[in-house]
C-alpha cells in the first residue's frame, strides 16, 4: 500500500508498512508500531518526507470538535454470539 493509498480512519484492515514501521488502521485509532531509521542521506529523507505525509493524513482524519481523549473500550466492538459448543 501506498502513503497515497493509506485512508485513516476508513477501515479496520488496511495497513501501511514502509521499511520497519508498520500502521495499522481501524475506525477509531491508528496504532503504529516498529522501528525506522533516518540517517543523513536521500533514502532517510524519502521516507522521512512519507512518515510526514501519513502523519499529516492522520491529523486530517480528526474532527475539530473530537473529544479530547476516548476510552479504549469505547473503540472495541464486540459482537456477542452464541456458543457453538453448548
């Protein structure tokens, strides 16, 4: 997947790796997670350069008027089914 490609906040599937870093997209949150390196050299600037564009994206993908905090247990959906074993 591409920076362009990357939607926050559209889907709990989608996920953006670009070398160690890994983001994962889900409705309420996007978790990012892993290691990227930058050193002083065109490739660092390059995914430096990206790193800021799935950033900017991300600060685009929150209202103004979004609460200051929300509650982790607000962001899981639990779909309760019946127990197939019983």
């Amino acid at each position: 997947m591409s920076v362009k490609q990357f939607q926050p906040f559209e889907d709990d599937a989608a996920v953006f790796s670009y070398g160690g870093l890994q983001l994962e997209n889900g409705p309420g949150r996007v978790v990012m997670f892993g290691e990227l390196k930058f050193g002083r050299d065109q490739s660092s600037k390059r995914a430096a350069l990206a790193l800021a564009e799935v950033l900017r994206a991300i600060a685009a993908g929150i209202d103004d008027a979004a609460p200051e905090s929300v509650a982790e247990e607000v962001l899981a959906v639990v779909e309760e089914v019946a127990n197939p074993f019983a």
